[in-house]
C-alpha cells in the first residue's frame, strides 16, 4: 500500500532544501503522528501528476481521500490539524486577498531560500520547538502572587493611618461623598467592597486576607480561586485608597492580575494579551516623554537631574547623579530606546522577544539600585516572563529541576469558553486601542468607541501609563515642625523621604511608603492644591497614634504639640567634596512657608473634603 492510500496524510518537501527541513522538523514536533513527512528524492515517484520540478519548488500535501494541497495551502492545511492554530486555514479561506498575498509570500520565500534560512535560524534558533507555556505560566502565577503578598501587606501597616476613622483621609467620608456625587453610577465607577462596609473592622482585615491569599498563590494554591478574589481585593483597596492609591503601578496591578485570572491553563490568548501589555507599558511611558515637550528628554539630559529629584532615592543614587555627563545622556538615550524601539520585538518570534525581556531586565535592575519603586519595577521584570516560552526557561537549571512542579496543568476549554476569552481579548485589544488613540492624539476618540471604554475604566482593565513624562529640575522638600511653647519648633521625621541632610537615603522596596510619596508631591504644588495636607496636620494636632505610626518617630511622646507647621526647603546633593567634609548627603536651603503654624482652638483647622 502506498503513502497516497494510507490512513494519514502525506506531507511532501524537498529534502535537499535546508528551509524545508527546518521547518518540517519544527512541524513534525507539532503534528506528531497525525501527519506523514517524506522528501520527494524518496516518494516522489509515488505521485507521478507532481512533476520533480514542481516538487522542488512547493511542498504538497497529499490527503488520504486523494485531495491535494501546495504552497502556502498545504502549510494552513498542514496546521489546522493542530489545536489552537486553525486560524490560518480560514484566514486563508475566507480573508479577501490574504490567500494571493501567502502564496506570493510563499514563492518570495522558496527563490530566496538560503537567505529565508537564515532568517529563520535567526528569529527562532537553530531549531524552532513548538511553543509551550505551561512553565511560564506557573512561573508567571507564583512571582504575581509574591507581589501580590508584598502590596497587601504593605498596605495593611498604614491602612489605617490613611483611610482609617483617625487618619488622613477616612474612608467613611469618602464613601459617604461618592454616594451622594455619583449617585446611581457609584459601583461602575469606584467598585470597592471597602466602599460597602467602610469601617475601620474592614480596612483592617482586607489587607491580611489579600497577604493570606497571595501566600496560597505563591505556593500553587488553587489559583482559580485565589485570582479572582485577589484581584476583587486590591480593586476594593485602590478606590478606597483615595489619592494614595493613585499610583500607575497600582493600575498595573490590577491589569496584569485581571489577565492572570485566565492564565491557569497556559492560554495562548491570554500570553498575547500579557505580551501586548508589556508594549502598551513600555511604548506609552517612552511616547508621553516625547509628547510631554520636555526638552529635557530630546536633549538627553533628563538623568542630569532625576537620580537628585526622583521620589525616594536609593543610596547608589548620590554615586549615579555624579556620573559623568556623558554617561548621564547614553543612559537617558538606552531609556528612550528600551521605551520606544525595542517594545516592537514583543510581536516577533523567539530570539527577538528574548533581546527585549534582556534589555527590559537590565534597564529594571538599574532603575532599582537607584530608586526605591516599591513593587513598579518587579512588576515590570515580571512583564518580560511571557515574553519567553518554556524551552527558555528550561535552559535555568534551577528551573528545569523543578518544572513538573511550577508548570500549570493542562486544561481543556469547551468551544464557549474559547468563545468567550476570544470576545474578551478583542475588548480589550478595543479598549487598549482607544485608550492610547486618546493619550497619543489628547482628544476623544468615536463616541461610542469612547464610552465602551469609559465603561471599564473604574475596573482597571485598561490603563494610561507616563512615568516620568515631565522631569523635576529642583527638589523641594517639605518639613512638619511642632511646638508646645511657640519658640522651639521639632521636626516630625518621615522614615524614607529626605529629611535630616545628614542622614542617608534608605531602601523599602517592595514596601510604598504611601505618605512619603505624597508628601514628594505635596511639595511640588502648593497646599490647596493638596487638601489632604491640613488633615495631615490635623491628626498631628490630635495626636492620632494611627497617623503618627507613619513616620519614623513621634516627637512629642507625652502629649500633642500645642501648634504645627510646615517649611519649604529646596534640597541638592552634596558635593562629592562637601560630602568628604561634612559627611552629609544633601545640603538644604529653606525657601519659605508652606503652611502656617495652626493648633487646636477658635482658630483650629477645618478637615478638607474628601
């Protein structure tokens, strides 16, 4: 009996062709049994209607029912008989023009196809293996949920001093004011559980229940359950949170965890969805340095000031700011590239998606020894795993060891649930497009389209990103001084923020010092323009224990101060020659008041609206 009346299909190439070989033995890896692969030197006798000329130059493939199939049809034919990748074939099939436009591509590739090898040896390695990511993904759930643990747990030790019945910015004002501005529409736009039970009970509770559940994540714990929940949790902390949960990483968060809720499985679908997240981020944060007019960013000499005005400065941050200025404008044009140019390779095969997780790898690494970006950065890093594919990883020895253990288990979805992740994926591909049409172009999109989107914002799904889009040139910093006697005035020293120019810039990543961060924009504005800053000054007046908790000592253990007040001070590191001499790391001008001395009485400070 011969191959043409067997029970498989016969795939037919040149055997002397190095591209054929390279791709039949990439399609034999995914076809397995199913297809038959014979090089015509041997079988094509067998098939006395193809001529050899005609077999040189296509491959055929060959069903047992006697149809037959070249070219670009016979690979589409050839793929859809594996799960997942029938697209192609009715692409080919019913997408106008793009059957003429394969075939040609096709015929292009088959005249050149020494060159065509190399390119394929290029972009994929010497061999192309089938993509799998049931490592990545298990790999991928475990590293979210340590970051997972590291944001709720960061905010269960200053919730309260925040959001809580004693601190900044109560909750239950807040809620109390979203129900009577937004009325109907509160859940679309704020969905918080924290909103429905704004008490000091639940504000304590959510944060050790999220630690407890990312703990269950990072241990392989039930994921389908657990990432729901997770990301149900930190949704309810980021609208309760006020403006010191307003952060782009906060967003992140919940847009990567909100994918990785359909990651158990290893979708495709859903690593596509993480991969064009990864050049949303990138691409959107270099594009808005670019659009922001900040001359700083075309003339390469943003680093000349960001080490000395970022929010939170790590120690090696004074060695980076008195680096040459040379290496100050390569490092600022490295930022551009790995923002703008490199996030393209996340669309392309193998090989160029490993180039860009290295450089976004390197480019995070630099960014954490210099400044302290709480989790930002680690979530960033863990953007670039989807980028890569099992056999990657594979080559770790620490993770080949225990890859049966970390990869996902298989998982079959029906026809509705593939349906229904496809119909997702392309709203939020939707969403994804008119969001960055209206960062880019600063206008509103097509009203419908507009509104679709709106729909989602309150949710997380789709987000703007632009860290760093206008560089700070100076660095006001702002000090809260208290008296009980009206003549002697004590700092309150925050734990992370510059303060005391003789002490040294501290570390607390993962940890966000939420009150820290705010106060760095505190000082860029002015106090009205900041209304959370008198209730600040407020609780500080009452001696509030929860608020209090959130620097790094109290000065006043006994009793309350009588009066407070806030100073502006423009800060700049020291010289390397004045830090020899003093031992200080900034050195300090003050600039004036922010806010003038109040205490409790006739004149006692009125607490701003939420």
């Amino acid at each position: 009996m011969n191959d043409a009346s067997a029970s498989r299909p016969v795939l037919v190439y040149d055997g002397d062709c190095g591209f054929c070989r390279y791709w039949v033995d990439y399609w034999r890896r995914l076809t397995g049994a199913a297809v038959d692969y014979r090089p015509y030197q041997e079988v094509g006798a067998r098939y006395p209607a193809v001529t050899a000329a005609e077999f040189a130059r296509s491959i055929y493939l060959f069903e047992p029912d006697g149809r037959r199939f070249h070219g670009a049809e016979a690979a589409f034919e050839l793929l859809a008989r594996v799960p997942g990748r029938g697209l192609w074939r009715w692409a080919y099939r019913h997408v106008p023009g793009y059957a003429a436009l394969s075939e040609v591509a096709y015929a292009f590739a088959a005249r050149h196809r020494v060159a065509a090898a190399r390119l394929a040896r290029l972009l994929w390695g010497p061999v192309r293996e089938p993509a799998s990511h049931r490592l990545v993904a298990g790999l991928f759930l475990r590293l979210l949920g340590a970051i997972y643990l590291c944001a709720f747990a960061s905010f269960t030790v200053q919730a309260l001093g925040l959001i809580g019945a004693q601190g900044i910015l109560p909750l239950a004002d807040f809620a109390a004011a979203v129900r009577e501005q937004l009325g109907a529409d509160a859940w679309w736009q704020a969905p918080s559980l924290l909103l429905l039970a704004p008490t000091d009970w639940a504000i304590h509770w959510i944060g050790p229940l999220g630690t407890a559940l990312a703990g269950a994540l990072v241990l392989g714990s039930a994921p389908r359950v657990v990432l729901p929940l997770l990301y149900v949790l930190y949704l309810a902390i980021v609208h309760a949170g006020q403006v010191f949960y307003s952060f782009q990483w906060d967003l992140l968060l919940l847009e990567v965890g909100f994918l990785a809720i359909f990651l158990p499985g290893a979708s495709g679908t859903v690593i596509w969805l993480l991969r064009g997240l990864c050049f949303r981020f990138l691409f959107l944060a270099g594009i808005a340095k670019l659009l922001s007019g900040d001359p700083s960013w075309w003339d390469l000499s943003a680093l000349d000031y960001h080490f000395e005005t970022q929010p939170l400065p790590s120690p090696l941050a004074w060695y980076a700011h008195w680096l040459p200025p040379s290496v100050h404008a390569a490092g600022t044009a490295a930022t551009l590239l790995v923002e703008l140019v490199l996030p393209f390779l996340a669309f392309l095969p193998r090989r160029p998606r490993c180039l860009l997780a290295i450089a976004v790898c390197a480019f995070e690494s630099l960014i954490l020894l210099t400044g302290s970006y709480n989790f930002f950065n680690l979530l960033t890093l863990l953007l670039c795993l989807p980028l890569l594919d099992d056999a990657a990883l594979r080559r770790l020895p620490w993770l080949a060891r225990g890859a049966a253990r970390l990869a996902v288990p298989p998982v079959r979805r029906g026809r509705l649930a593939q349906l229904g992740l496809a119909l997702l994926a392309i709203g939020l591909v939707g969403c994804g497009l008119v969001q960055g049409y209206e960062q880019l172009g600063r206008e509103s999109a097509w009203a419908p389209l507009s509104r679709a989107y709106r729909v989602t914002t309150g949710f997380g799904l789709v987000n703007g990103y632009g860290l760093f889009a206008t560089m700070t040139r100076t660095r006001p910093e702002i000090a809260i001084e208290g008296t009980r006697d009206g003549r002697t005035w004590t700092p309150y020293e925050f734990r992370y923020k510059p303060g005391d120019p003789q002490r040294a810039p501290t570390w607390n990543i993962p940890h966000q010092p939420r009150l820290d961060w705010q106060m760095w924009f505190a000082a860029l504005g002015s106090a009205p323009e900041h209304p959370w800053f008198s209730n600040l000054l407020l609780r500080l007046l009452e001696g509030s224990p929860e608020v209090l908790a959130l620097f790094d000592a109290n000065p006043f253990p006994e009793r309350p101060p009588a009066r407070v007040r806030a100073r502006l001070y423009d800060y700049r590191y020291t010289t390397p020659a004045e830090r020899a001499d003093s031992g200080a790391w900034w050195v300090r001008r003050e600039l004036g008041t922010y806010f003038p001395a109040i205490g409790l009485g006739p004149a006692r400070v009125q607490r701003a609206a939420p």
